[in-house]
C-alpha cells in the first residue's frame, strides 16, 4: 500500500506499507512541498524502513492501539476527521493528514495536473508516459486532452486548463516520471 502523510502541516512523507504473515514492513522517505502544493521527493530521498512484529500489535475494542516498537510500549489513541487523524500517545499530539492512492489521483487529475500559474504541466503523483496527443507549437484550448499518463494501474488523460501554446515538452512516451517531474511548458496566446 502507498500512500503520502502529512504530520501537523509540517514535515510530509511517502510510505509504503507491505504486509507479510508476521510484520508489516513500513518504508518512509520524507518528501517537501513546493509553492504550487505539489510534494516532491526530498533531494537526497533517503527511504528509512522498520519493521513491526504483529505480535506486538493489538488493537482494543475501544479502538486504542497498542504496539512495543524498539523495546518501548506505545498506547495510541487515535481519531479520525475524514483524511485527518488526531493520534495522541505518551503525552504528545500529533495530526496526521493521509492521503491515499485514490486521492493521489484524483489530485492528479484535477488541481495539480493542470496549467499551473506558472504555465507548467507538472506531474501530481509518479507515473508513466502513455502517450503525448500535442506538439511544441501547437495552439490548445481549454480541455484539450495534452498527454496520457498511467499511475496506479490507470490511464489519465491531463487536458488544458486555459488556452495557450505549447512551448515545450520534457518528456517523451515511456519515461517514468515523479510526483512534480515538469511535463510540458506553455506560453500565452499572442493578441
């Protein structure tokens, strides 16, 4: 399981969670958001894992977790506001924004695959280059469809949001790409 945390609008990480039949595996790099909210990989992405025994790992009726990690004995409480979670332990509060695999992409979609202020086409999750449906030069409108990119096992289509000219295109079909990696540049229509 991917998915992006954020803890107290502070610091972001992307997580990858496997699970086997005595641990969850639990993989983190920290990852920085730019100006325009698109979360990219820190420079050094540096991935960190530990592992938790499942034996160590309850979760009460009540709904408190309880977990021994690194010889240390945790009581979460946790409470969940949509994609927000409160998490209290050891006399310390954090919040916890989860962003998951389908809201990843929806946000690609949507908001962050769009002509941004800037007039850059930037990627809002990691993905692969399905197809390029315009060429530099070429006039669009808004809605066009721009490119194709699959990311989690589907294809987005990511359309203009304005009208503009495309100036340049970074990528190529069949390049891998990550979350921020700048697509296509644009520049304004002459009047």
């Amino acid at each position: 399981m991917y998915f992006e945390a954020k803890i107290n609008d502070e610091s972001a990480y992307k997580v990858i969670v496997e699970e086997n039949r005595s641990a969850w595996v639990v993989k983190y790099c920290k990852i920085e958001t730019q100006k325009d909210g698109t979360l990219v990989p820190d420079q050094e992405e540096i991935w960190v894992e530990r592992v938790f025994d499942r034996r160590y790992f309850t979760v009460a009726k009540d709904g408190h977790i309880s977990l021994l990690m690194d010889n240390v004995s945790y009581i979460l409480d946790t409470v969940k506001y949509g994609t927000d979670y409160e998490v209290y332990t050891r006399g310390s509060h954090r919040t916890v924004s989860i962003v998951n695999d389908e809201i990843l992409l929806r946000e690609s979609i949507r908001g962050r695959g769009g002509i941004g202020a800037q007039g850059n086409l930037k990627a809002g999750m990691p993905g692969k280059i399905v197809n390029i449906l315009v060429k530099e030069g070429d006039r669009v409108n808004p809605d066009d469809p721009l490119l194709i990119m699959e990311a989690m096992k589907m294809e987005n289509e990511m359309r203009a949001s304005k009208e503009a000219i495309v100036d340049r295109i970074f990528v190529k079909v069949g390049d891998n790409v990550e979350t921020g990696a700048q697509l296509i540049s644009f520049k304004d229509v002459p009047k």
